[in-house]
C-alpha cells in the first residue's frame, strides 16, 4: 500500500513518531493538529519533544511525502487515518478525554465511510465503541474502526513501532483487520481481537507492570529492615522461568510520568462504575502514591536536617533520552524538599533552561557547577552519561558526600571506596 494516503491526528510524541516512521516507509502522511504553533514549528523543522532520529527523520521527509496542517480538509480522501493524540494525564492520574472527543467531531465531519479510522491514542475502554456510534449517527452503516494501541518507549519510539515484538489490532470487522495487515506489513505476530478486547489489552498490560513495580518497591523496603539485598533478591526472581528476565521488578520511586498511572486508574473507574471490586489495583495504587513520601523519609537519615540544606537532583526527565517533564517525579520530590526548607539545584542532559513551573529550582548546565557545595545530590533519572561521573572528582565539590541512588544505578563500591555515604533502595 506503499505511496498511499495516510493522515495522523494528533501531533506530539505519538503523531510525530507516527508520522516520520509511515513516511519512512513510503507513505504519503499528512499530519493534522489544532494547535498552530505546533503546526508551524514542525513545517520549519521543530519537534515538540527531543526522541532519537526524529529530528533526522523530519527533515528528511517533510514537504515531500509529509506534510503538516491545521486545514480539516487535508483529512479527506484518505485511505487510513491514525488518531495519534497524546491524551494528557492530571496530577490524579486521570485521562482528559475532552481533546479526544473534539477529534472524533472533527474526522467524521471530513472523511468518508471508505476511510479506515485507527485509534492509538491512549484511551479508556469502550472509546473506540463511542467513535463508532458517532458515526453512525452521521449516517455510516459500518463503519471501519480499528484499535491499534500504540507500545512506545521513550527514548527508543523507533524500534517499538517499526520493529515491534508483537501488535494487537481491534477491530469488530476480521475482513477489515486482514487488510490492515496486507497494507502495513508489520514482521511482528499479530493478535487479532475484538475491539473491547483490545483496549482492555493496553489496561491490562500497564497495570500488570504497575503491580510488578509497586510489589517490588514495596518488598525492597522490607528487604532493608531484615539486611537483605534487593538486586540480589531480583536477580534470583527473573532467573525463574515463571518470572521473566524483562519482568519489571524496578524496587525504588514506583512508576511515574502518568502512563501506567493512568491505566490503572482507568480500571479503577471502570470497577466502579460497573460494581466490581477492585481491592488489588486499589493497592497498587495506594503503594505507588506513597513512594515519594518513603523517599523523603529515607532522604532524613539521622543527624541530616534538611532545613537551609543544598539538595542537588540528578535527572529531571522522568526517563532517559527524553526532554519531557510531565508527571516528572523529580519535580514532584523538588516541591517536597522546598516545603522542608532546602535550597534545590538540579541537573539533566536534555534540560538546559530554567523550569517555569518550578523557578525555585536553579537548573546546572555543567557537572562541576551543580556538584558544587551541595550538602546531598539524589540520582531520579538512569541517564547513561551519569555512570561516567568520577566519584573522586566530584566528592571534594560537595559540602557533604552524601548520595542517594533511588534506581540502585551507579557503582555503590566505588562511591564508598571514595568517602561517600552511599543510600540505595532495598540494599
């Protein structure tokens, strides 16, 4: 189906890897967005968030076989439309869905019933249902509706989506699932399904994840108390073959950034709402809010007051090779350590500018100068560039060498072996 018609709606890290990687593979894409000045700064060449190869990928296709538009009409006479918008998440872990229904309003109004509407967007279950009843009610006897839930990892988009383990597709029409297939070639097993199926797919797989992470925090605070050593506890753990090497079993800060948060909390609803008890996923939840607050807790360690104390944060994203900071977990601990009277500095990579949200935080472009007369620094962030750190280097910077590792990320030995208090999570 190469050098077909493809329109993208919805501009941000989802559309744009969308979209780059559809033109990558020959396709002629049209990228649509409501937002103007995103519109702008793409046509000249300007990605809203920093993801390897995106910018070379952009500037090879655009005003070729990519194109961008805030124009309704660049939405008809296509053969597949991709409703990529990144749905954003409160500080509560819930979905806005507003921006979500205006998209629907707005492709039913310009396509017509020929068109293939995929949804990748992450969205509660049963929203795939609710597009199809808009259209219907437009007067549309089938309407072709596929749930392609979208699997990307910050920092590595590319190969999630263009050499991806597996994809399921949704869809309440199998004809329409194997065109999809023929059309887009993935070499990758294909799970077909039903569409409710599959949006319960994208629940079920975060939250799943979400209760590895919580567990295993959870346990390495118990494995503290009794002088057990986490890592060596995980280790053990994905070398069962009823585990899994890949198994998240991440003991630290819980998950962050709103993507699982927001599936569990999507499941959490939907008990509710249909009378169903919920009591694990509650749990799940409860653990992971209390994270932060154990950190804190963990950052008071006896004869440290915090009070006129410089805490420096090392790593804002809240993964690497990404520069956004939604529901960045360092921010959030940021306004914990001010409240306790600290003085904040932080560094990361892809950050270079003072944060608007969060001005009392002085944001270090080099090394030496955020090392420099801190009183403690705290690793949020698994930066690679971050193990190349010379602890010898950077010790006599320090007022205090102290360090805490909430990702158990850098050489403990080697801090030590150096003078300083190393404080990991669960060791």
């Amino acid at each position: 189906m190469k050098n077909k018609n493809v329109a993208v709606v919805g501009l941000w890290h989802l559309g744009c890897v969308y979209a780059t990687s559809l033109a990558k593979l020959g396709f002629n894409v049209f990228g649509f967005d409501i937002d103007k000045n995103l519109i702008k700064n793409l046509n000249k060449g300007i990605t809203p968030i920093f993801e390897p190869d995106l910018d070379e990928l952009l500037k090879k296709h655009i005003n070729k076989n990519l194109i961008f538009s805030t124009e309704e009409k660049i939405l008809r006479d296509k053969d597949y439309i991709f409703i990529t918008y990144d749905v954003e998440v409160d500080d509560k872990d819930t979905s806005d869905m507003s921006i979500i229904k205006k998209l629907f309003k707005i492709v039913a109004a310009n396509v017509s019933s020929r068109t293939v509407i995929v949804i990748s967007s992450q969205i509660p279950v049963g929203t795939s249902r609710t597009l199809i009843n808009v259209l219907k009610k437009k007067g549309w006897k089938n309407p072709k509706v596929v749930y392609f839930p979208e699997n990307l990892k910050l920092g590595q988009a590319f190969s999630s989506f263009l050499e991806p383990d597996r994809i399921i597709l949704g869809s309440d029409n199998s004809e329409e699932l194997k065109q999809f297939e023929r059309n887009f070639s993935f070499n990758c097993p294909i799970i077909t399904m039903g569409l409710e199926s599959a949006e319960m797919v994208k629940h079920a797989l975060n939250s799943y994840l979400a209760l590895c992470i919580s567990w295993s925090s959870e346990l390495s605070d118990i494995s503290e108390k009794v002088g057990a050593d986490m890592t060596d506890v995980v280790k053990a753990l994905k070398s069962d073959k009823r585990v899994s090497p890949h198994a998240s079993l991440n003991p630290g800060l819980g998950f962050g950034g709103g993507t699982l948060g927001r599936d569990v909390q999507s499941l959490r609803k939907i008990a509710k709402e249909t009378n169903t008890a919920s009591k694990l996923l509650d749990a799940v939840y409860a653990v992971n809010k209390g994270r932060l607050p154990m950190l804190l807790k963990k950052i008071m360690i006896p004869n440290f007051s915090l009070r006129g104390k410089t805490i420096g944060i090392l790593g804002l994203t809240y993964k690497p090779k990404t520069d956004t900071l939604r529901r960045s977990m360092s921010l959030e601990l940021a306004v914990l350590l001010k409240a306790k009277g600290c003085i904040i500095k932080a560094f990361d990579p892809a950050i270079k500018k003072p944060i608007a949200s969060s001005p009392f935080i002085e944001v270090c472009t080099k090394l030496p100068n955020f090392f420099r007369k801190l009183d403690m620094v705290v690793l949020m962030t698994d930066w690679d560039e971050f193990k190349e750190i010379n602890p010898q280097t950077i010790a006599p910077l320090m007022n205090k060498a102290v360090i805490v590792d909430t990702k158990n990320f850098l050489p403990a030995d080697l801090y030590r072996k150096n003078g300083f208090t190393y404080i990991g999570m669960g060791i």
